[in-house]
C-alpha cells in the first residue's frame, strides 16, 4: 500500500526476565489514527519507546516512508519526523514556550548565536497552526498539563513529523481540555500525519480511532477497523475472555459513619466542605480536574494544614491527624499521582506495600521479611500484578502494574477508611472492571470508602451517593436516581453558591 | 552494546582498576603487602571508615553531611582534655553526648527546618572549627600520664593481633548495616532517600527520620574521636581537617548513590577500605602528600560520573 507511512516487522525486546515484545509488525498510514491496545505490560509503551529511539530492539526492522531506519536517540527519531508524546511530559520548566518546541535544535545566526527572532517567529507559526491560545514567550512552567501536552503536539507541527505518538494523553486532562485535543488530532490527521494513539479509556477509542491493534503479552493479537468491531471484540482480544460487566456496585448495607467534616476550609483550595461517609458505603467525589478534590482528601488525610473544620472520626471529634496517625486510625488513601505520591519507584514491589505499615510487619523494629513476602504474594495474586519478583524495582513495571501495587499498599492493612483518588487511571478494561469489584467487596465487607474520580461512568457505576465538587465548594449531592450524567453535568458546570441551593438529594 | 559496557564498567570497573593499581604497588613498593603494613592501612582507615557508617545513613537519605571532619577535631580535642579533667569515662561519655548534640542540631536544621544539608553542615563544619579554638584556647592538648591509662585501649590496643580499631570499625559496620538493612529505621531512611513525597504519603515521619540519621552521622564521629584521641594521646586543632572528603570519597567509590534511596553499608566499608590502599600505595611509592588529595579528587569525581552515567544509561537500556 503507497499510504502506509511506518511500518515495523519483527521488533523483539527483552528486558531481564520479561519479553515485552515478541516479534510485533503493524504499520500506520498517512491521514489514520491507529490505536494500540492492550493490558497493563503488554508492551504498548516498550514498542513505542522503540519508535521514538529510547529502547533498542533486539531484532527487527523499522520502515518509514518506504525506507528502513535505524532510530538511535531521540533526537535521531525527531529529524526522521517520528514524535512521541509521553504520559509524563518531558518538557523544561523554566524555558519559555517557543525554546522547548524547538529544544536541541535551536535556531542560531551567523557568528552561532541563538536567533531570538526566528525561534519565536517559528515558535508562533507552530502554535498558530495548532489554534493555541498561549504565545511563544510564556514560561512552560505556568501552564496547565492540557497547555503543555499541546506545546510538545507544537513540536510534531514544527518539526513536520509524519508520525506522532500519543501515550494515554488524556489520564490528566479536563473534559473539556480532552475535546479540544481531539480537534488538535483532526486537524494533524487531515494534513496526513500518520498517529498512533495509546489510552484505556474505551470511549475514546471508538470515538477517534480508524484501526485499531491489540497487543497481548508482547505479540499482535490483530488488527480490526475500528467501525467493525465493538467493545466487547476488543475486550476479548485484550483479555482473552469476555468480561461479564464493568462495574459493580456494593449491596447496601450502612452501618455506623466513620468520618464526618464539618466547614472544612483551606484558604486558597476550598471552603466550606461537610461531607460523612458510612461503613458500607462508597461515596463519589466528581468534580473536573482542578476542582480541589484531592487537595480535600489530602488535607483530611493530614498532608495539608486546614484552616477551619471539625473532623469526627467514628462518632469522636479528634484533631486533625498527621499522615502517621490517620494512618493509625485506619485510614487509607490511595493517591492521584502514583509515580510522586505512590511509589518509591527504586524500591520492589514487597518494600512498597508495607511501607505505610512498618510498625505491624515488624517486632522490636526489626522488620519481618517473610510476612512481607507473604503479604506481597498475597496480593500479587489478587491484583493480577505483573512483575518478575518481590525485588523488581516497581520503576520497571508498566504503568497500570504500578497502580496496582499502590492499591496493594493500602489495601493490605485493612484499614476502616479508603479514600480512592483516580484509582483506575492507567489501568485496563479487565483488571478496571477487577478493582471496581474489589471496592464492591470493600465496601461489603463493612469499609467506609470515598473514589474520586473524573471519568463519569466510574463514579456514576460505583458509588452509592455522590457529591460534586466545584471550584473548592459542594456544589451538589446525588443519590439513586437522581445520579445521572446530566445531573452532574450540570452541578459541576454551574457557579457553586447557586448549585448549592439546587441540592437535589 | 555500549550499555552493557557501561554498566560493567560501573559495576567491576572500579575494583579492576584497584586490583591493578594493588599488583603496581606491590611491584613498585618494598613492604606494602607485608602484614604490618596491610594492618597498618586498616587502622589508619578504621577511623574514616567509623564516621562513613554513620554518614552512609545521612547519604543514603538523599542527603550530605560535611560537617563531620571539624566535628572529629572537636570532639578528639574533648576526649583528650577531659581525659585529663574528668577520667576516662567521664571523656567517653562527654565525647559521646556531645556528637549526639550536634548530630542533632544538623538534623533539626536538616530535617525539621528543611534548609538545604549542603550550606546547614558546611556552616557547621566552620561554626566547629571556632569552637574547637574557643574551646582549646588555640593550644594542643595531650593526654596526661598517657602510658598509665586503660583509655590507650581504643586506638592502640590489640587483640590476637588485630588492633581494637579495626575491630570497632568492622564491628561497627555489623552493627550499622543491620540497622540500616533491617530495621524500620533503615527502611524509612532508604524510602525517603527514594521518594520523599511518596514517603510522607505513606506516613513516613520523614523530618525525624532525615534528622536521626544526621545523630547517627554524629554518633559515629564521636566513637571516631574516640579512637582517634586514643591512638594520637592528644590533639591538634586541626587534627580532623579534611575528614569529610575522604569519607565521602570512600562512600562514593563503594558505589552509593549521592541522589539517595540506595546504598549499603558493605559498599562503604569496601569504599573506605580501597581508598586507604590507594592513599598508603601512593606514600609507599614516594609521591608527595598532597598527591593523596589530587587522588582522592579523581576518584571522586569518577565515581560520580559513573554513577550519573549509569542513571542515564538505565533510561537507554
Ligand atoms: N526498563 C524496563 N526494564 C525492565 N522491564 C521493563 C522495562 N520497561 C518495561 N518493562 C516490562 O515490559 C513489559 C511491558 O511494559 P510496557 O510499559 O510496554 O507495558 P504497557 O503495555 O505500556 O502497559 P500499561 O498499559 O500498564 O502502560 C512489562 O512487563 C514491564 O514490566
Ligand atoms: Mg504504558
């Protein structure tokens, strides 16, 4: 075919102890968006970091444009016009717009000095071509992560590449953020750039995506147009067995509250905040990215001074408590962001999980490597985690194996609270659908449990009542039939003084 | 494949140089492998050796302390006075007491005031530096009756033929690596070394836990001191000058990581242990004093650049 632009044969990578990818071809055609999908460590990310020059293949062949390619650097990869865009944005801070677009390749005058003019003149083109609403001169550091991810599409419009990457961009973004990414990919679409798009989120996939390749365990499980196939088809090509149903929600069966706040206020986060939740219950927390939910929870955690409030805990106001000691009290929470806020990312999976529970796997503070290595076992098992031991760096996991463990921390305690922030970003259908019945059982089995989550049907399927958070207030709460996509739509949408007084519950 | 080169380097390359650089000496210089002198070494490094213990602690939590070289002329220069004022007993425990206290006061300033470790512990290797004179009055002291004291045990003492510093620093080094390998502490230390966000969200009392390791930096300084007014019977006021690079340098050579979270005590007795060789070859081989310094600079820088080349190498692998 005269439209395919990139096409791998063959590509073999072997980490110690994993094959992440064996013997993977699929190509990408000018014009087409082709998702890759697959579960957490299928080697999604391996076979794109090979694209874009981070990882050497063991074998295979890379073909761009009808000609084979050997990608060494990154920067190699950029010139050759394959762009990726990482999850975890890679840009400088303290540079300004138009020097991280054009970072390694500035342009320099005669006597080899940076030429000012063009940088930004060229800098400007690119962001105009993509419809930014931010100029060359600003400090990367002062935008939003949607702001960001689009100075580096910035870079794949300057750079004229062919082929650009896009590794889960949507984990952080707003929904309204997300549209405006799709209209960015339209237009890089229609001026015949080939993409590849890697999410979890079903969605999207359907929505934007022309093909679609399904990696499992390292190997091309196939290639589907995406308008012929449906989610179930992808589901089990993914999983290799259909997934009887993709949330669960807990029996209900209240029991006694275990946390309660009152007028909890943090100056410049959020105002005002009364929530409780009861053991048994799973309460959700929608809000859009930016709404101040998880300063909320963290500040109820103790990780955040608070300027007013009460807290009771199980019937009993108490101060407000250090991390060590909400962690004595028996809450748990599970953090948004698992690469700065979850893991010890040099540490192995077994000093990981019981790193918030020193104390109980120790005697005389001498820790006790075999009941570590058995709770490490334990929820290996449950969780589905894929890693080669107890010892494996968790730096070395792929992204939704991370997650789990960090659940795993939290989980293995027993604690009475657990607040969830994002609990399945990153994580795919299957083991998505397997957390969503673990938090059922959770919740079952007499825990008070608080999931905040952006993405409407988790909070919608999952929890027994939910509120919505808006610009650091309450701005509404929903139960039973009243928990609709449109309700939330609306309370997260309007001014929160006003949504406050529309409380339907 | 460069990487895997790379990381051979890093990992063998190091003691394949050392072992090199052994069988040179030996050729070049009468005496060196001879038992004398290998003790020799050992107990000329069983002091910086002693204070790395403590200070692997301090690194391996992310973290530097170089206040440790004025802090052992201090407290060298305490235990010998107050040998002659108090005893023995009375010197050892002041000696210890007060280490303690300053470990203490780097880790408050470190650890509860989160000021930067690199300016708190400088400030206070030159804040100890005045105290030592104000202390001394700029004078040398010496232990009285040095011949008669059972103090002599530390630094000059010997059983079955290895000389009792060299026992306090491999019996030290038991003692450390426990701690730092099995304990909770060593956990906590090595977890904020890793990821100090992740660590307080995990409830990790992460400013007492940088703080007590900056005591066991102290701590060991101290018994260091102790040793070392032993084996000398006095002190100069600068008796201790320098001490921080070379500990340092050892640690480094082992192969812990400045950036924190890894590290091992076993690596810091390796360290220490190879760049006593290194120094004593040089001296046998007749290169001046200060060559000593110009050496333990390369290593340093070295082995720091090995070890960011090896991060760097992880994301290429
Ligand atoms: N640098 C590395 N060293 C060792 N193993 C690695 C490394 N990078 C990835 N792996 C392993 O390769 C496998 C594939 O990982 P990869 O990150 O490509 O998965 P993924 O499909 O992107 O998963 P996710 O959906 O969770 O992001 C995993 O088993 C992972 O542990
Ligand atoms: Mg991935």
């Amino acid at each position: 075919m005269t439209d395919v632009i990139l096409s791998v044969a063959g590509i073999t990578k072997t980490f110690p102890g994993v094959r992440a990818l064996a013997d993977v071809s699929f190509d990408v055609r000018a014009g087409e968006v082709h998702a890759l999908m697959g579960e957490n460590g299928a080697g999604k990310s391996t076979l794109m970091k090979v694209l874009a020059g981070l990882y050497k293949p063991d074998a295979g062949t890379i073909t761009l444009r009808d000609e084979p390619v050997t990608i060494t650097s990154p920067l190699v990869a950029r010139e050759k016009g394959i762009l990726l865009i990482h999850q975890e944005l890679s840009l400088s801070p303290e540079l300004s717009v138009a020097e991280n677009i054009y970072l390694g390749a500035w342009p320099t005058n005669a006597l080899g000095m940076l030429n000012k003019r063009k940088l930004r003149a060229d800098a400007k083109a690119a962001l105009d071509a993509l419809g930014c609403d931010f100029g060359p001169d600003v400090r990367v550091g002062t935008l939003s992560i949607a702001r960001q991810q689009m100075v580096e599409i910035a870079r794949a419009q300057a750079f004229n590449a062919d082929v650009v990457i896009f590794d889960e961009p949507t984990a952080s973004l707003t929904d309204g953020e997300r549209r405006q990414l799709f209209a960015t990919i339209a237009r890089l679409k229609s001026a015949g750039v080939g993409i590849v798009y890697i999410s979890h989120k079903m969605d999207e996939i359907f929505e934007i995506t022309d093909r679609i390749t399904v990696l499992r365990d390292g190997q091309v499980q196939g290639t589907r147009i995406t308008a012929d196939t449906d989610l179930a088809g992808i589901t089990r090509m993914m999983i290799g067995r259909d997934l009887a149903s993709y949330f669960h929600r807990a029996r209900e069966d209240f029991r006694d509250e275990v946390l309660r706040v009152e007028g909890l206020t943090h100056a410049s986060l959020f105002s005002g905040v009364d929530l409780s939740v009861r053991a048994g219950e799973v309460l959700g927390l929608y809000g859009l990215v930016g709404a101040g939910r998880s300063e909320l929870v963290e500040t109820i955690f103790g990780l955040r001074h608070a300027d007013a409030g009460r807290l009771i805990w199980k019937g009993q106001e108490i101060p407000f408590p250090t991390p060590r000691q909400a962690v004595d009290l028996g809450m748990a929470l599970v953090p948004e962001s698992r690469k700065e806020q979850g893991l010890v990312l040099g540490m192995g999976g077994r000093e990981n999980v019981t790193l918030p529970h020193l104390a109980m796997f120790s005697s005389a503070g001498v820790m006790d490597r075999g009941r570590e290595r058995e709770v490490f076992d334990t929820y290996r098992d449950i969780l589905d985690i894929k890693t080669t031991g107890p010892e494996q760096p968790v730096e070395k996991l792929s992204g939704g194996n991370q997650q789990k463990f960090v659940l795993a921390k939290w989980l293995c305690a027993a604690p009475s609270l657990i607040i969830l922030d994002e609990p399945t970003r990153g994580i795919d259908v299957g083991s998505k659908s397997a957390i969503h019945e673990l938090i059922a059982k959770l919740a079952e089995d007499g825990l008070a449990v608080i999931v905040i989550s952006s993405e409407m049907p988790e909070v919608l399927g999952v929890s027994h009542r939910i509120l919505t958070m808006t610009e650091g207030r309450i701005s509404g709460s929903f139960t039973g039939d009243g928990m609709t996509e449109q309700a939330l739509i609306d309370a997260v949408s309007q001014p929160a003084n006003r949504a406050v007084q529309e409380d339907i519950a | 494949m460069t990487i895997d080169w790379q990381q051979a380097l890093r990992r063998h390359g190091l003691i394949a140089a050392f072992g090199l650089f052994l069988a040179a000496v030996a050729v070049g210089a009468e005496g060196f492998l001879t038992l004398g002198n290998i003790l020799d070494v050992l107990r000329q490094v069983s002091i910086t050796g002693t204070i790395a213990l403590g200070v692997t602690f301090v690194v391996v939590t992310g973290r530097l302390d170089l206040s440790v070289g004025s802090m052992l002329t201090l407290l060298t220069v305490i235990v010998v006075d107050q040998h002659n004022a108090v005893g023995p007993f009375g010197a050892i425990a002041l000696t210890l007491l007060a280490g303690l206290g300053i470990g203490a006061v780097n880790g408050v300033l470190v650890g509860l005031f989160r000021l930067n470790a690199l300016i708190v512990t400088l400030a206070m290797l030159s804040l100890l530096q005045g105290v030592t004179l104000w202390y001394s009055g700029g004078s040398n002291v010496n232990v009285a009756g040095a011949g008669e004291t059972w103090f002599a045990v530390f630094g000059r003492g010997s059983l079955l033929g290895v000389p009792v510093p060299v026992l306090i620093f491999l019996g030290g080094a038991v003692v450390a690596s426990f701690f730092l390998k099995r304990t909770t502490f060593g956990r906590a230390v090595h977890a904020v070394g890793g990821n100090e966000t992740a660590s307080r969200f995990s409830g990790i009392a992460t400013a007492r836990t940088v703080a007590a390791a900056y005591v066991v930096s102290g701590l060991a300084t101290a018994i260091a001191a102790i040793i070392m007014g032993s084996r000398v019977m006095g002190a100069q006021n600068t008796i201790g000058q320098g001490y921080e690079l070379t500990v340092l340098a050892g640690i480094i050579l082992g192969g812990t990581s400045l950036m924190g979270g890894s590290g091992s005590i076993w690596r810091t007795v390796i360290g220490i242990t190879m760049l006593g060789f290194i120094q004593n070859g040089l001296l046998l081989l007749g290169f001046e004093y200060y060559v000593q310094w110009l050496v333990s600079w390369v290593v340093i820088i070295a082995a720091v650049w090995l070890d960011l080349a090896a991060k760097r190498g992880r994301v290429l692998a």
